[in-house]
C-alpha cells in the first residue's frame, strides 16, 4: 500500500491544480476574442475601428475592454475627447476587477478628471491596484501620502 500512495498524491495534486483552473464560458471567450481584436487595432492606431469592438466586448461582460475604451475618451483618440465618458468607462472595468482601470480611476480622482477631484478616494483606488499587483499605483499612493503630510 506505501508503495502506491507514492503513485496517487502526484495523481490527487494534479487533480487539485486542475480544478483549481479558472473556466470560461463560451460566451467569456467570445468576449474575450472579440476585446483581443479590438486590442489589436487600438494597438495600430485604427481608433474608429476598434470602438466598436471594445463596445461589443464590453456588453458580453469583457473585463478589460472598458479600459481601452476609457483611454480614448481620455485622449480623444478616434472619439471626441470625453472625460466623463472616460471615467464611466473605467469604473466600468475597475468594477469588474481591471487592475490597470482601478488605477486610471484613481489617477482621474487625484486630478478631478470627469469627477471631482478626491484624494481620499483616489487612494483606495491607488491601493486596491496595488495590492492586486499593478506596479504604478504603489509610487502614485506613496506620491499623494507624501502630498498630504506635508500639509
């Protein structure tokens, strides 16, 4: 018997890491493919037409699609320049747990662009990215506690 529970915890170890692995669901992935293409042209430049793609993503419940199109809206890249419209559409994907648009929301809540300006606020976005990892949010929260103890 020793000899074969040397057999099965390798077999019981991958059969954890396994189910452990997040699935998506066909639609997830549809999504997924469709903000990868929509990626892909907002990478070259062809603004116009990446929107509508980063649109579709966003409504089949893409995660990160919101950010490419809150960074349009920043600077009115294919679009008119909107900052409200880019403050929409980064809570957007900081909600749905875009790491990269919870610190864009705190970069427009430490500058009051398309909300007003709150730093209290733009901190807790600045730490929820950090603490998922996002490497600019740490300087930028370091910067701003630094900021309100020099007051």
């Amino acid at each position: 018997m020793k000899r074969y529970s040397y057999l099965i915890f390798p077999l019981l170890l991958a059969s954890c890491s396994a189910v452990s692995q997040p699935t998506h669901t066909p639609g997830q992935q549809q999504a997924r493919a469709v903000m990868l293409q929509g990626v892909e042209l907002y990478k070259q430049q062809s603004f116009t037409q990446a929107m509508p793609l980063l649109q579709q993503a966003t409504e089949q419940g893409d995660m990160k699609a919101s950010r490419y199109i809150g960074l349009m809206y920043l600077n009115g890249e294919g679009v008119t320049k909107s900052p409200t419209k880019a403050f929409e559409a980064f809570s957007t994907a900081a909600n749905r747990g875009d790491i990269t648009s919870q610190y864009w929301l705190g970069y427009l809540y430490e500058n009051g662009i398309g909300v007003e300006k709150n730093l209290t606020t733009a901190t807790q976005w600045y730490e929820k990215s950090a603490a998922r990892g996002d490497h600019v949010s740490q300087p930028a929260m370091d910067a701003l506690k630094r900021l309100d103890q020099s007051k």
